[in-house]
C-alpha cells in the first residue's frame, strides 16, 4: 500500500538532513537579534555558519517563530532576516535565518 509518510529507516540520513542549496561556511561571531515585539530588545547571539543567503545562529531566545522578520546585527551591519527554522539543542537554540 502506498503511503505518503516514511519512516526515517526507509530513508538515508544524508536524503533527510540535507536540504540546503547552498555550501555553508563555518563562521565565529557575534550576532545580535533585533527584536521590536512590541517593545525593541536585544538578543546576543553566536554566528555558527553562514550562505550566500543567509546564516544559522545559537542563543537564548525560545520564543522565535518561523516566518518571523527580524533586524540582526552581524558584524557591525544590520540586516533584515526572516527566521527559516528554530529547534532546541541541548541549553540553547539554533535557528536558521534568510537575509531579505
């Protein structure tokens, strides 16, 4: 019978992790998420790799969602991200973010 949902088994974990389009370049710094929800606050953060269109960052902020705009600095230039994906790793979050 055929089914529309796999089991993870049934597939290699390169076809499930890999995703990206993009080669990713590991990258060290520091990262600051600009919020204005509804006030502005600052989230620092540690840049942990980047693409030609976007970047993946740790830090301490649960509470993004996907699809959210948000102003981040990045080696003293601000830019305009979209948060891509968020997941919990260990006592942090990572999230992945689309430069707009």
């Amino acid at each position: 019978m055929f089914s529309f949902f796999k089991s993870n088994r049934e597939q290699s974990p390169a076809a499930v992790d890999e995703r990206r389009q993009e080669v990713r370049i590991a990258a060290q710094g520091e990262v600051v998420l600009i919020l204005e929800t509804p006030k502005i606050f600052e989230v620092p953060g540690r840049l942990l790799d980047r693409s030609a269109s976007g970047f993946r960052a740790s830090h301490m902020y649960p509470a993004l969602t996907s699809g959210q705009l948000i102003r981040c600095r990045l080696e003293g230039v601000e830019v305009l991200a979209r948060v891509v994906w968020n997941r919990i790793v260990e006592e942090e979050v990572e999230s992945g973010f689309l430069i707009v």
